[in-house]
C-alpha cells in the first residue's frame, strides 16, 4: 500500500504529527512496538507554562497546577523557590496519549499496533518500508517516513540523517494515594551518587506523586539509585499510605538538537530529533513545536512535490538559540563531586544565584518556536 506518510513511533510527538496531518487529507500509518499507549510510558509528563498556553490541551489529562520548587544540596539544604503562576502541571500521559490516538484515527490516520520498524530502502515514490506485525512481516511504501522512535532511533541510520550520541537514563514510579507533606511542589536533588549529571526527584502535585532519579548510566545502577533515593524520602513521603501504579524508565537525550533532520525521504521529531532541553532534559515543550513544524514542512513538500521544502526542517538553525543549555549541560556533566555540588547550591542561595536559578525552573525560554525562525511562516502550511 501507498501511504504518503508513515510515522514510526507513537509517543507525544507522533501522536501529535498524526492528528495534523491526518486532518489535511494526507493519508497517514502511524506505527508502534506497543499494544496499548498507557502502558511504558518513558516521559515524567511535566508540562511547562508556555505549553500550557499555547497548546489546546485537555483539562482532564492533567494534574493540578504547581507553583512551588525546593532544590535540595547533597546535604539536604533547600533552596525555596515560588512563582506567581500555575507553572508547572503533571500530565496523565497514558490516558493523553490514547486520547491524541483517538483523535488521529478519526481524522483517517491508520493505526498499526505491536508493529516493529525493520528498514527502509528507496523507491521511485519515496521509500520502501519494512514492517513486522504479530510475526508477520510485510512492506509498505510511503512518500514520506518520520522517525519518532526515541532516542535510538532505528529510522534516522534508515534515512541517513543524525543519531544522538549523549544520553542520560532514569527510572521513576508513580504513586497514588501518598502522603506527602507540605504543599503540591516539585522537589529537585543535586547528588553526584544517586543522580550523576543530572537529579533525583520527587513531583507531588496533590493527586499523583512522581519519584525519580537520571543521570549518567556508566556512573550509577539507576534501579539501585532510585531504591537509595526512596529511602532518603521517607521522612518527607510516606511510601505506605499509598501504591505505586507504575514504572516507567528509558534513555533521555542530551545532547541537544541534531542538526541533520530531513532528507528528500524523510524526517525526524521528539527524542529521535534530539529535541530535548540539553539542561533541563524536558522535552514535552520541544516535542509539541517541533512536531508542529514538521507537520507544516510535511504537508507543503507533499502538496507541490517541492523536495527543496524540506530544506527548511533543519536544526542547524536553532544551534545559537540553543548554546547557553548546551554549554551548562556540558558544566552539569562535569560536577562529579559532592562538595563541589555543595558548594555550587550555596552560590545558588545568594541573590544573583537565586535569580539564575528560578530563570532556570520558571523562565520563559523554552524550546524555540520554529514556526517564525528566520522570518518564515510555515504555520499555514498544513492547510491543503
């Protein structure tokens, strides 16, 4: 069959490149490894401010805002920080994720569950693509292939583009029904042993609470650290009063926007494009923006038959915007001791480090929006 996009990958960002294409009569085959969206789920679910108000999304597969953030030093000193505004809100991802799916399919997207990625080859019309589904492996031709198989993703060496090379692990639980005390807040720890390069934390947001740590895998047992880290809760979590609903885990990427996106066969969005905060590892924000603008160079290259359209989708613009994350990510990674960390909380808890810090959780640069990069509007671009 002939499909003018196939999509491999059916988290955030293929979910939401499906529903816009398909409402503009491009027939689209989204594909994934899973039989069922809510389970294996890899994302904290975290939606920032800017998200919230520039994206529609559903009231009920969200958490409650939060406005609070502690930053706790190796020492368990906090640094307090408060904003004005319901910054920070939990999305419930497996019920958003069926939701977004549902939305697709009645817009025409064709969905292939428990369905692998195999390979791809090149045809006259664009590529040859090689699936397996419940053991039986059959190919499709699509006009046009998006990678938004994760972090390692199988499609991006399949299309000859750019694969991520730095990565950071975790491994959370969700729980329901917990005590914790204190306000809905987000609790971030800096420790070089149990969250090398990166932290551990805890998200309660009075309905849910979100435990976790992610770092650098060849420097700590993930599963072990999150045991470790759970013990060292306990006295602010009470981990009896309630249950834990479930796991979740998987890679990260780090090292920022890949520059080589698109080819004359396809392209690339979420984790698979690199589109993750090389600081903060958050990429629900860039996962959103980039899959609009993919979207948007995917409709009009596929409306004129314009190759040199695809052109535009490259992070190669984006890399000035991006620097500051990528040069403090590279900082992050470095602090491999204690006292350094230490020492680096008690400049944070000086006034200018206070400001640097709350810029960090509550500012307002998120992932730059590539609808308007360089002065070209591809916002319409969707619309057949």
């Amino acid at each position: 069959m002939l499909y003018d996009v196939c999509i491999v990958g059916a988290g955030l960002a293929g979910l939401e490149t499906a529903g816009l294409l398909s409402g503009h009569g491009i027939s689209v085959l989204l594909v994934d490894r899973k039989s069922d969206l809510k389970s294996l789920v890899h994302t904290t679910g975290i939606f920032v401010r800017k998200t919230l108000e520039d994206f529609d999304l559903p009231e009920r597969f969200l958490g409650p805002p939060v406005r609070q953030v502690r930053l706790y030093s190796p020492r368990g000193k906090a640094l307090p920080l408060s904003s004005p505004h319901d910054e920070f809100r939990v999305g419930r991802m497996g019920a958003l994720y069926e939701y977004l799916l549902g939305q697709a399919q009645a817009r025409g997207c064709i969905w292939s569950p428990r369905t692998r990625f195999l390979g791809a080859s090149q045809s006259n019309r664009g590529s040859i693509v090689t699936l397996e589904t419940d053991g039986t492996q059959y190919q499709i031709e699509c006009r046009l292939l998006v990678g938004a198989d994760g972090a390692r993703s199988r499609v991006s060496p399949a299309l000859g583009l750019s694969s991520n090379r730095e990565w950071i692990v975790g491994a959370e639980e969700v729980w329901e029904g917990t005590a914790v005390q204190g306000e809905p807040a987000f609790h971030c720890f800096l420790d070089a042993r149990l969250a090398p390069g990166y932290l551990a934390w805890v998200v309660n947001d009075g309905e849910e609470v979100h435990v976790g740590v992610g770092g650098y895998g060849d420097r700590f047992h993930v599963s072990s650290a999150l045991e470790q880290f759970k013990v060292r809760v306990a006295g602010v979590v009470d981990w009896g009063s309630g249950s834990l609903v479930e796991k979740r885990g998987g890679r990260i990427p780090v090292g920022g926007l890949l520059r080589r996106l698109s080819s004359s066969k396809g392209l690339l969005i979420g984790d698979a494009a690199g589109a993750v905060s090389p600081l903060t590892a958050g990429g629900l924000d860039g996962a959103m923006r980039l899959s609009r603008y993919a979207a948007s160079v995917a409709a009009a290259y596929l409306n004129t038959g314009d190759a040199s359209i695809l052109e535009a989708y490259s992070g190669e613009q984006f890399h000035g915007r991006l620097i500051s994350r990528q040069w403090m990510r590279r900082v992050m990674a470095g602090l491999n001791s204690q006292w350094v960390l230490e020492a680096g909380c008690a400049a944070l808890r000086l006034p200018l480090g206070r400001d640097f810090a709350w810029q960090v959780f509550f500012g307002r640069a998120s992932f730059p929006d590539p609808l308007t990069v360089k002065g070209r509007d591809l916002s319409l671009m969707t619309n057949r």
